[in-house]
C-alpha cells in the first residue's frame, strides 16, 4: 500500500461528512458542520505531514488524494 492510498480513508469519510450536509439547516446543521470541519482538518493535516516528509508539494499530494479517493473503487474493467 502507498502512503498516497492511506490517505484515501481519511478523504473518503471526510467527503462522506460533507454529503451529509445537504438539507440540513439550524443546529442539526450545526453540528454537522463541525463533524465535517473535523474530518476534513485530519485529512488536511495527514496530507501536509505526507507532503513535509516525502518533499512533495502538499498541492500535489492533496490533488492525488482526491483524485484516488474518487476512483478507487471504480472497476476498470468497466
């Protein structure tokens, strides 16, 4: 396993939090918002860890997460 694909997890459920988001509103918002910012800062703070430690620029490995997480479980014999 790459360290690129352990990040894709920590993507994914962070995206998994967003998507809840939608037709929320008030506290229930709120508080979903706060779960989502949470995910979303451990992803963040993995993919500048990775970038700081392999030399690669956190743009570049942020856009690689994203990009793997979104078609990673895509059958490419589709």
């Amino acid at each position: 396993m790459t360290d690129i694909e352990r990040l894709i997890p920590l993507e994914r459920t962070a995206e998994e939090e967003r998507a809840k988001l939608a037709g929320l509103s008030g506290a229930e918002y709120e508080d979903q918002w706060r779960i989502w910012r949470h995910a979303s800062d451990r992803v963040q703070a993995a993919i500048a860890e990775h970038a700081a430690t392999s030399g690669e620029s956190r743009h570049d490995v942020e856009v690689a997460v994203k990009k793997a997480a979104r078609h990673a479980d895509e059958d490419p014999c589709e």
